[in-house]
C-alpha cells in the first residue's frame, strides 16, 4: 500500500546554493560540446550534479521536497540545467521523473531503499517506450520475476544505476496489468545494449539505446505499485511539464547566445536585429510565466482533489505552447545570427539540433484534441476555466 508522507516543517527548509548552483551550470554548459557524439554521455556533468546534491534535491529534507508543493521552482531549475545542456536535462528530468513515482507509489521501505540509492549518487530513469519485442514480468513463484523484452529510447542505457522499467506483469499466462519495477543493476546480470540505430540529428549525448532485459531477476521489493499505477492521471500526462521545462531552457540558452553574438559584432543598433531580440525575449519570458503558472496550479489542484482532467488540459496546453515558442526561437536564431553563427565550435547549431530532436514528443495531435475536448465539455465562463 502506498503510504503517505507527512507534511514537513518548512520553518528550517534548506534552499539551493544559488552560487554552487550556477557554478555547476556553467561546467555543464562548457562541457557540453565534448560529449556531442554518438554514444558519448556526459559522464563528468552528472558527477557534477550528484556533488551538488541534485540527485536527492526532491528527497525528504531537501530544497525541493516535493512534501513542499513547490514544483514551479522544480521546474526552473530543469528550465536552467536543460539550458546549460539539453541532453543532461533530459536525462536528469527522467531522474527527477523516477523519483516521483517511488514519492507516490513506493512503500515505506522502498521509499527508504530508493531515496538512500538517490541521495548516494546512484542515477535512476524511467524506461517505457518499446516496440513489438515488449517487456514482459513473469511471476515465477516465491515472490520471484524474470523479465523478458526489450525497451528503446533508453536515455542513459547502462550508465543509469536504477532503470524503472515498465511491462506487462504476467502470472502463467494470464496478464495482471502494466507494472513498474526499479532493477538496481549491479545486483542483477548484465543487460545488454544496443546503440545500432542511434544515429539521431541531436541528443546524441543522451544514449538513448535499446535495452534487452531478458533473464533479469527481481523480487518483490523491486516492484513499484499496483499493475496500472503508471498510467494514473493526473501524474502520468501531467508530468508533460517537467520535459517542456526542460525544453525551454534551451530556448532561453538560444536567446542568451543570440544577444551576446549580435554585440560582439557590434550589432545592437540594427533595427532587424533589435526586432528579432525583442521577439524572442517576449516569447521566452511568455514561456516562463506558463511553467510557473502549470507548476503553481498542479500543486493548488493536487491539494484541492481537483478533477485530474483539469490538471493533464494544463500541462497540455503548457507543452504545446512551449513547443511553439521553441520553435520560433529556433527560426528567430537562424535569422539572427546566419550561416557564420550556425558553424561549430559556436554552440547554436548543438543546442538548435538538440531542441529539434527534443520537441518531437509522443501524440502531439492527441494532445491539442485533448485540450479542445476539454474545454468544449466545461460550461464554465472562459475566464473560469482554470481557476
């Protein structure tokens, strides 16, 4: 049974080290061009992250315990790492993402197994995407499983300590749901990875390979909740707002490089160029205001029982908004700086390939439908909608 956590005292909350904070940022950002390649991973960034005490920031005691209901600070900080690198901040949000659910539907001593792994630099994730060749559980008796499948898109492949993995919890042949489970790796056989058809236009550095779980064994300690827990709503498609965080901090690293490109070349007092900063600057801060906004309401919608509708036609209209401010940025940089300023080792055409990749996420259709849906369903006046 998931137990729930108490509330905590907030009169001793620590806080991030806002100067550490930026200093790992900045390494981050500086290493980001070394790992640009093929079935590279920035290894060294999330050392860098993990001494900062990252890993365990949304543990309990920690700056952003999620006990606190402070996910738009949660979601800044993913904005400001996906915007030293984007590739470290997608993985880093699959962390981030794991942890949640083990917040949610972990018992007491899973919760205690979990977050003592987090807080000693073990890196989790969460793999789900696959292909005809699934992850199956069979229950094998005696609180035994053995995997069988593959999953893709890994993003981290075996550099990740805890995968939670997602498959069809099997019992004979009879299937009981979709469950998770966390496979603490260095106690279970080496789970092969192929990286053959990993040859993205960006995110290269994210090693997101195809992973092959046959034979794993676990135990009942290593499953997380109920078969069906995964997909619960509102945290399942509300989670959308942690990955469009992430996203926009690279449109924000494309507006940051853009201003400082135009006044080395001394071209601040170009007209064009003045209009195109100016656009860029309202679209970036437009984005900022939708994930303070999406964090603020998820957290005032959880504690109020809201509907969990209303809180997934939120963060689907914050993942679409962003993906369109995005995209502009895009163009508007292309514009800005031309072919000189597309041309390594300057970072624009990384971070532009990077976001490229990074934007095409899963049922963009579906999600705008979801939306639509929704609001033609409510009779509330528009200016009510969302309050």
């Amino acid at each position: 049974m998931t137990q729930r956590l108490s509330t905590p005292d907030t009169s001793t909350r620590p806080v991030l080290n806002e100067a550490a904070l930026s200093s790992v940022l900045n390494q981050l950002a500086n290493w980001a061009g070394e790992t640009d390649h093929e079935g590279e991973f920035p290894s060294d960034s999330f050392a860098a992250l993990a001494e900062a005490g990252l890993f365990s920031v949304t543990l309990p005691g920690n700056p952003l315990d999620r006990r606190l209901a402070d996910t738009a600070n949660l979601l800044q900080l993913l904005k400001r790492i996906g915007g030293a690198n984007l590739a470290v901040g997608r993985v880093f949000e699959g962390h981030i993402n794991a942890l949640q659910l083990v917040h949610l539907f972990g018992s007491d001593a899973q919760k205690q197994t979990w977050f003592q792994a987090a807080q000693s630099s073990c890196l989790f994730s969460v793999w789900n995407t696959q292909a005809g060749d699934g992850v199956r559980i069979h229950a094998v008796g005696e609180g035994r499983y053995v995997l069988e499948g593959c999953k893709t898109f890994c993003s981290g492949a075996n550099w990740i300590n805890r995968p939670l993995v997602t498959g069809e919890l099997m019992d004979g042949n009879e299937a009981r749901g979709w469950q998770m489970c966390i496979i603490p790796t260095e106690h279970v056989q080496p789970i092969p990875q192929d990286d053959s058809f990993w040859k993205p236009l960006g995110m290269r550095a994210s090693a997101s390979f195809k992973m092959d779980f046959t034979g794993v064994e676990l135990s009942e300690a290593d499953l997380l909740g109920k078969p069906g827990d995964y997909y619960k709503q509102p945290y399942f498609s509300g989670g959308a707002i942690r990955f469009a965080a992430v996203q926009l901090g690279g449109a924000e690293s494309l507006f940051e490089h853009t201003r400082q490109f135009l006044r080395d070349l001394n071209r601040t007092n170009d007209p064009f160029q003045r209009a195109r900063l100016a656009e860029m600057a309202w679209l970036v801060e437009s984005g900022n205001q939708w994930i303070n906004t999406a964090g603020a309401k998820t957290d005032n919608w959880e504690r109020d029982g809201t509907d969990p509708a209303t809180t997934v036609a939120y963060a689907n209209m914050t993942r679409t908004a962003i993906e369109q401010i995005c995209t502009r940025v895009i163009t508007l940089t292309e514009q800005a700086v031309g072919a000189r300023g597309l041309l390594r080792p300057l970072p624009f055409e990384r971070i532009i390939r990077d976001l490229s990749i990074y934007l095409r996420q899963p049922a963009p259709d579906a999600t705008i439908q979801d939306v639509g849906a929704y609001v033609l369903n409510h009779t509330e006046p528009a200016h009510d909608l969302w309050h």
